[in-house]
C-alpha cells in the first residue's frame, strides 16, 4: 500500500462496489483536501451515495483503498470504523432520522454525550447550533411534533454539533423547501470554513455545487470529469476551470 498525500485529508484509490451484483462503483480514485468542501455531483444512481458511505467507512469497498489522515479505513475492522465515524465524522442523510424519544435539542447533542460530553455543555452547544439554524424555539419538541423541513434542520445542527473532521452531507436540502435551501447552505459552509472542517458533499443540484471548491462528476459509478471552481479572491466569479491544480478524480471511463 501506498501512503496518500500529506495534505489530503480523505483519499481513495481504485474504488469499486456492487450492490446485489449491479455496479455501483468501478474504479473511481480521488483526493480531497484538509479544509476543502468537494462536491460530488452526477444523476441519481451514479454512485454518489455509495462512494460517501465507502470514504465515510459505511461501507468495505470490494477493492481499492481508502485513506483518512495517512489510515487506511479499508482495512479497520467494524468496532474501529465505527469509533472513527463517531469520532471524526458528521453525516447528513437526504430524510431527516431522528430518535423519536428524545427532543430536538437532546437529538442535537447527541453526538457529544456519545463522546463523553456533560450533558450541561452539551445542551449548550446544541442550543447554539439550533438558533443559528433558526429552529431554537423548538428545543424542547419531540421530532414527531415538527415539519420534515424542520426535522431536516436539526439533523444539520446534530452534524456540525461536534466539528467533525470530515462531514458527509448526502442531499442535504433534499428535505428542505426551495426558500429554505440558502440559509442552511450557507450555515453550513460558513460553518464549514470557519472550523476547518472537510466537506464532502453529494447533489445533482448545480446551486449547491456551486458553493464548492471544487466538484467531481459521476456517471454509471464511473468518474468522469473534474471541475475546479476559482476562489472568491481570484475575483474571476465562478466560470469553471478544468485540470487546475493536482486532479481529484482519475479518469475512469
């Protein structure tokens, strides 16, 4: 095994899965950056999903390698992978799950008591997260009592909560109504930035895309094509430049 670059926090090489025998990824190898938020964009059914769950540690690649900070995650065993994505990962799924016995900010917290956290620190720093969220008012409601939209917000709050390493956000306004889709982006990308945390992040949307640093493309769980998007202090507005810098996803097809 080769170690990955020092500066990618996530890197894979090789990437390939089935589910039930239909490809779902074949060959796909990118970097992604200490600091980054990387867009993983294609079509539904492209292996967006899936490559989130293989670089997350969710799912054992049937071959390839993924790395976190110079570990190999592809040869942890479940205990190990599962304290790593309890550790240093957030997740954000495309449905807002929560525990339906627990009230929104106890659902928030969640994630620091799992790790030790007092429950007073805890409520505080859950409390914080949900008013930036603007759904604080609902603290004290059960989940079944709130709006999908609202119940989405929460689980935004529940990722970002502990400042993870990396999140994963799979459609993570998928839940949300059009008017809402600016607010939480922009939470979390400011969020994002202002913690240093690692953003790999899954749409087919070209607006959420395009709050990125850079995006690569699936197709048919092949990668196909990466876009590097200019910085805000290049001035240059948002116009796409491609094969920019070290490249982020092999060309697999």
């Amino acid at each position: 095994m080769v170690a990955p670059p020092d500066n990618d926090v996530l890197w894979a090489r090789g990437l390939t899965y089935a589910h039930d025998g239909s490809p779902a990824l074949q060959g796909v190898s990118l970097g992604v950056r200490d600091g980054e938020i990387l867009a993983v964009t294609g079509p539904r059914g492209s292996g967006k999903t899936t490559l989130l769950r293989c670089l997350s540690g969710q799912l054992v690649p049937r071959q390839g390698e993924v790395w976190f900070n110079s570990t190999p995650v592809h040869t942890m065993g479940p205990v190990t992978r599962e304290r790593l994505r309890r550790d240093r990962f957030g997740w954000i799924d495309p449905e807002p799950v929560l525990v339906p016995e627990l009230n929104v900010w106890e659902n928030t917290a969640l994630p620091l008591m799992l790790r030790g956290t007092g429950r007073r620190a805890a409520r505080t720093a859950a409390l914080e997260w949900l008013e930036r969220l603007d759904i604080g008012s609902s603290a004290r409601k059960r989940p079944h009592t709130l709006l999908q939209s609202e119940r989405q917000r929460v689980v935004v709050a529940r990722a970002l909560v502990a400042t993870p390493t990396v999140l994963f956000a799979d459609e993570p306004t998928a839940a949300l109504h059009r008017t809402e889709h600016a607010h939480v982006l922009r939470t979390l990308t400011t969020a994002a930035r202002s913690h240093d945390i690692t953003v790999v992040l899954a749409t087919h949307d070209t607006e959420i895309a395009s709050l990125a640093d850079r995006t690569v493309s699936l197709l048919d769980g092949r990668c196909v094509k990466t876009v590097r998007l200019p910085s805000a202090a290049d001035g240059e507005g948002r116009a796409a430049a491609e094969g920019g810098g070290r490249a982020a996803c092999s060309l697999s097809v």
